[in-house]
C-alpha cells in the first residue's frame, strides 16, 4: 500500500515538470488485469488531441457461476516523462451486463451494472510501433448487483500503435 501511495504522488509531482508528448494516433490491443473476473479486454485508444485521448475496453466473463460483459470508456490526459515514457490519468464509465444461473439461492438472477472509473498508469512507446502499460484503475459501482461495490483493477497493456 506504501509504494501505491507513493507511485500515486511521485507521478502527481511530475505533472508540473513535464511537457505534454504526442501520442499515438489510433492504438488496439489487450489489456490484461483481474477485476471482477475480467480477465482480459480488447482495448481501443484513440487520440483527441496532443495531450489526450479516448480510451475503450471490452472485456467478456464465462465461468460455471456467471457471464458477463463490459465496456468501458476512458478520458485519459497524458504527460511525458522522459523518452517514450509517459505517464496518464483520467476518468470514465463503464457499462455491462451480467447473468448468473442457479445461484446459492437456487435461482437465476442477471441485470444491468453502470461504474464509475477512475484511470492512473505508465506506459513505454518503443521504437516499433509497440505500446506497453501498467495501470490502476478503481471502478465505483453505481447500478446494479453485479458491480455495486468497488473494485481495484491492475492490468498490464500490449498494444499496436497505427
């Protein structure tokens, strides 16, 4: 908990010292992590400006005791920290549905969930057009059985640049 606080506040400090990078136009891939069973997510970047951008999730969940889906978009701000290091932060929502058969209770249950999402990370551009990341992002559940507490996502991202 003592490094997260102080990744939190080293990369909050470096915000008044770095210049915005420009960032990848459009990038697609993976986002791997474990939040609510969403284990993995194609995930979507797309550039709004020189310092921001549009980010979109998709993540599906099978398992024996429920299935669910979610996507999810994130407004992410983006600060250089030195070559092809960038730090981002941001905020967003998330969206999905689930449906759980024979429960503890021996019935059936499904509904419609709604997040409030939080986005903070590190990324490297190499060379190639290859993006790799490492993010946290807390998830606030607003609607909903499935999503209504709240959940700390890890997850580490591949990416193509185009």
């Amino acid at each position: 908990m003592k490094k997260l606080i102080f990744m939190a506040v080293f990369l909050f400090a470096v915000i008044f010292t770095s210049n915005a990078q420009d960032i990848a136009r459009n990038a697609i891939g993976v986002r791997l992590g474990d939040n609510d069973g969403f284990g993995a997510e194609i995930s979507y970047q797309h550039e709004l400006s020189e310092a921001t951008r549009l980010e979109l999730d998709l993540g599906f969940r099978n398992n024996n005791d429920s299935d669910a889906f979610k996507l999810t978009g994130i407004y992410q701000w983006v600060w250089n920290i030195d070559q092809g290091f960038n730090w981002y932060a941001g905020f967003g929502a998330g969206i999905g549905s689930w449906s759980k058969g024979n429960n503890y209770l021996g019935n059936d249950d499904d509904g419609l969930f709604l997040n409030a999402d939080g986005d903070i990370g590190i990324e490297y551009n190499f060379d190639i057009p290859l993006m790799i990341s490492l993010d946290f992002r807390p998830e606030f559940g607003l609607i909903g059985d499935y999503g209504r507490d709240t959940s700390l996502d890890i997850a580490l991202s591949l990416r193509y640049q185009f």
